[in-house]
C-alpha cells in the first residue's frame, strides 16, 4: 500500500489534475493555450521520465520484491511490469549512460512536441469544385470558407473527417489524404531524422538490437520479427 500503491495514485492523480491543460494543445483555437498545452505535455512527459529513473523509488520497488509479498495477479502484474519499466529507464547503468538518458528522452520529449506544433500551426488548404466534394453533406460544404466558386478545405479534423469520409470522389480523398500527409514540411522531416537517431541510441544503450525491439517489449508483439 504505501509502495505500489502509493506509485500508481501519484501518477494517477497528477495525470488528473493536469491532463486538461495538454488537452487543449491539441484542441485549442487559442494559439497562446495551444502554446501553454504543449509545455503542459512537455513537463508532465519529463516528470513521468523522472520517476521512472528514480533510484530511491527504484530501491523501494526491489526491497518490496526482496520481502515475497501475497499479491494478487493485479498486483503482480503492476509490479512486473513497474520494475521492468525501470529496467528500461536504464536504472542498471552506470552514471553516466543514466545521465545521457536523461537527455534523450527530455530532446525526444521536445521534439515530439514541436512535431505536433508543426502539424497544429499547419496553413495548407487544398482547392475543390463542389462536384470534387460530392458527397459531401451540404451542411458541412455550407461551413466552409469559399473563393470564387471553390472551396476552401484546411487540414482540420472536421475538414479531414468530412472529405475523407464521404466524398464520393477517389482522386478528391486521394488529394486531401495525400495534403495532410505532407503537414509540417521539411521542419518535420528534420524532426523525424533527429528521432530516429535518437531512439537508436536510447535502444542500444539499453542492450536491444534497435528501436523496434525496445518499444516492442511491452507491445502484444513482443519482437519485431513477431
């Protein structure tokens, strides 16, 4: 109870408490609440990072283990899993590669967010006819910004939701899908191969092959040759 338990409410009740704040990163037609959403993500991703290479936590967690406590298969599986986990922070590493996993995950966490400000800040509009978006509800073509006798559609989900999902028209659902796919540019390509490198070297630090074995682990599959 005042050990695993205790574990599991901390992160409970925090993720409660400031959920709503990132949420609005994501949701927000405010840029400046889209801006404090994304530093709400960044800092609880860092403090979920943190507990997780607790050492003192850690040393808790394997005295617990060393006591043989009656769990039930709950139990058992939370605390499997919560020391498997710190296995995977690198706590069994020496002080130095434990540091630089610190940094990775914190450069990994800052990357991830300006991904999805490059997304969310995207100004692509694709053009079409209104025979393009036939199908289309004419509520939803009643909301939408027009040029001339074209339509406007921005990369939004209501946009992307609508056009995606009943336009009658392949190559319209080809151009819209094809729009969204190419959201943050170059900028997100950079980002991407910074990620990459960094989750290889976060993965072999550890002692897996890549990447794909680590964040496979915890996954139904298991491996990436599953």
């Amino acid at each position: 109870a005042n050990t695993l338990i205790a574990i599991d409410d901390a992160m409970a009740r925090l993720f409660e408490e400031v959920r709503m704040v990132g949420f609005m990163a994501d949701v927000s037609t405010d840029p400046a609440e889209r801006a404090r959403g994304r530093v709400a993500q960044s800092d609880l991703s860092n403090w979920f990072d943190r507990l997780a290479k607790n050492e003192e936590v850690f040393r808790a967690v394997t005295e617990l283990e060393a006591l043989h406590p009656e769990m039930s298969p709950a139990h058992r599986k939370f605390f499997d899993d919560t020391v498997r986990d710190y296995r995977r922070s690198g706590l069994d590493l020496p002080d130095d590669q434990r540091e630089r996993l610190v940094v990775i995950d914190e450069k990994i966490n800052e990357l991830g967010s300006d991904f999805g400000k490059n997304i969310a800040d995207d100004s692509t509009v694709v053009f079409f006819t209104k025979e393009e978006l036939r199908g289309v509800p004419e509520s939803f073509l009643g909301s939408m910004k027009r040029t001339g006798d074209l339509y406007i559609a921005d990369m939004k989900g209501p946009s992307l939701g609508y056009i995606l999902g009943y336009c009658e028209v392949e190559s319209s659902r080809q151009k819209m899908g094809a729009a969204a796919g190419l959201r943050g540019g170059q900028r997100n390509v950079e980002i991407l191969e910074k990620l990459l490198s960094l989750r290889h070297e976060r993965a072999t630090m550890l002692g897996y092959p890549n990447a794909a074995a680590y964040v496979l682990e915890t996954k139904v599959a298991k491996t990436p040759e599953t």
